[in-house]
C-alpha cells in the first residue's frame, strides 16, 4: 500500500487525500444524520408515553370522581327499604334542597326563615307502586305557594340532579292577574330497586328506622304534664293527623319512653310546628341527664324538621330507658304540632 503511494505524484497523493477526506466526511454526516433522527424518534416516544401517563393521570382522578358519586347515589338506595323508609328519605332530600344553601346531604339542619328557597308547609304521604323491571317508584306532589319564577327553576334543577334519583313528572305553575308571585305543583317520582329480601333485611338489622305508629295509639305512648294532648288533622306530614299539644303553664312537658342499645350513637327526627317557645331535648330516666344536641324550637308557624344525633355511653346493662324526645314549652299558652317522630342508629 505504501509502495504504491510512493508511486502516485503529488498531484494524485493530493487527490487521493481529498477522496479520503469526502469518504470520511460523507460517512460521519450519515451516522450523524441518523443519530438525530434517533433521537428525534426517541423524543417523540417519550413525548407519546408523557401524554399517556398524563391521560391516565386524568382517567384515575375521573374514576375517583366518579366512585365517589357512584357511592353517593348507592348511598341513597336500598332495595330494604320500606315504603315509609323511603318517603321520610325523600321528604328530607326535598327539604333539603328547598334551602337556599343546602346543607351535604345527611347534615342535621332547621332552617329559619331567612334560609328557605322555596316554602313546603305540607308534604302527603306519597304512592308506592312496584313494577316487574326490578325496581319500584315512589310518587309524591309538592305544592309550592307563591315565590318567584326564578326560586321554582332553581328548584326543579335541584331536583333533577339529586342523588335519590328524582323525576319530575309534572309541573303546573298558576298566578293570579293581581300579583307577581307563582304558585306550582309539581309531581315527583323516586326510583328505587325492588323489594327486599329476608336476608336484605337481616344484613342491615339494627340499622332499620323505628317509628311509632298512627297518633290513633300514639296518644296512650306519650307521658305529659302541664298540657292538654290532642289528635288533630292539620298540619299533617305523615298519615292522617298529627299532635297537637297546648301548653296549661309554662314549663308544660311531654315526652316518649324508649330503650336504646347502650355504647352507641343514636339520630331522632321529628317534624314541629310551634307557635310559642319550645325545647327538644333526650334526657336519661334513670339518673336524670340530659344529652348534648337539644334543639330550640322555631316559633314562626312554620313547618320544620328537626334532628338530634346523640351518643348513649356504654354501660353494664345493654339497654337502657330514655325520654325521647322530651319536649318542654316555655310559655303558657303555646301549641305545637308534632308528627313523623323517628329513632335510628346511626351509621356515622
């Protein structure tokens, strides 16, 4: 090879030199070439895998979203439910909505005046009607009294995305030629599963509601002093009549007697309306303690429900007898009506 170099001219030795030089040259702009676009390959692999992860960042969060709104309709749905269980539900979801800000869902809440959206001073007992699909509905009709076009919409937008699943099957809205305000009636349905099973029933156990039953024998349940007890049918909001009590002398009482599990906690609900000062308390018979969680009744006329959540201490004895709920009126000469009085274990 050198021998032949040494043959080769200046001229040609120059030549060959540049040949080499173009080969080389030329070998190293490929191998370049095809360095970048490697890396131009691996840019866009890396740049691809970074919006896949970002896509299934985003797909987890929303399957988050979504288990956590499954499980809050889940949580408004029981095939164990009873046609009652189901319509006290329902009549606190439409309270509930009804308030300018509603409270999360399960909040104990009385609003006053000032809270209301939309005033419900009745809500009927509904219709329960089973199909052959596997599910059932609950037909129920709110009448609305006068308020604005606007506060019914809100309304029925409240209605729709509730997680109870409600329907609105009718809306008839009247105003008279001489005032600005609208009154509606608006038919709604609740779809819940079918009905339950023995086992259903068995699973969910203590957890079931206990109501007392029509004011028909309620009024041999209840212990009263300083008050005159009569079964009446106004403001009703469960059956047929409600309670009314008048209060005799101030300080006037009436109350429940009920054994409650010891070591738990414990939600009464009651529906009042008062015209005159009025407390709510639970008060332990055996040593006279009263729980925290009494309420102070509204007096507006107004219907309201009220809840107490209270926690029974654990004792030797698994049960004991509680007053519930005790009700004192603080002035001579008050009424309230009382309906719809339930006690529940509490599953919080």
């Amino acid at each position: 090879m050198v021998s032949q170099l040494q043959k080769l001219s200046p001229r040609e030795r120059k030549l060959a030199l540049a040949v080499v030089l173009l080969m080389a040259g030329g070998l190293i702009v490929i191998l370049t070439h095809r360095a970048l676009a490697r890396i131009q390959e691996l840019d866009q692999a890396i740049a691809q895998r970074q919006d896949t992860l970002i896509a299934y960042t985003r797909l987890l969060a929303r399957s988050q979203s979504v288990d956590e709104a499954y499980a809050r309709v889940a949580a408004q749905h029981s095939s164990a439910w009873t046609e009652a269980e189901i319509h006290d539900r329902l009549r606190q979801e439409i309270y509930r909505l009804a308030m300018k800000n509603p409270p999360p869902i399960g909040t104990p809440f009385s609003p006053s005046k000032s809270d209301i959206l939309v005033s419900i001073p009745v809500l009927r007992q509904g219709t329960l009607k089973t199909g052959e699909e596997g599910y059932r509905e609950y037909q129920l009709n709110i009448k609305l009294p006068g308020t604005t076009v606007d506060n019914i919409f809100t309304f029925l937008e409240r209605l729709q995305g509730s997680d109870q699943s409600l329907r609105i099957d009718g809306l008839r809205l009247t105003r008279s030629p001489t005032q600005e305000l609208v009154s509606a009636v608006i038919d709604v349905t609740r779809t819940v599963v079918d009905d339950p099973s023995e086992t259903s029933r068995e699973d969910i156990g203590s957890y079931i509601p206990k109501t007392w039953p029509e004011l028909g024998t309620l009024l041999d349940d209840w212990q009263w002093e300083g008050c005159e007890l009569s079964q009446v049918p106004q403001y009703v909001t469960r059956g047929t009549d409600s309670l009314k009590v008048h209060a005799s002398v101030p300080g006037a009482t009436l109350f429940l007697r009920e054994e409650l599990d010891t070591g738990m906690t414990h939600e009464l609900s009651l529906d009042i309306i008062a015209f005159g000062p009025a407390r709510i308390d639970v008060m332990n018979e055996a040593n006279g303690a009263l729980y925290k969680g009494a309420a102070e009744v509204i007096s507006d006329g107004q219907l309201r429900q009220y809840q107490l959540r209270f926690a029974v201490p654990a004792m030797r004895e698994p049960r004991t007898r509680l007053r519930l709920p005790l009700i004192t009126l603080i002035e001579e000469g008050s009424e309230v009506y009382i309906d719809n009085v339930m006690v529940k274990k509490s599953m919080g």
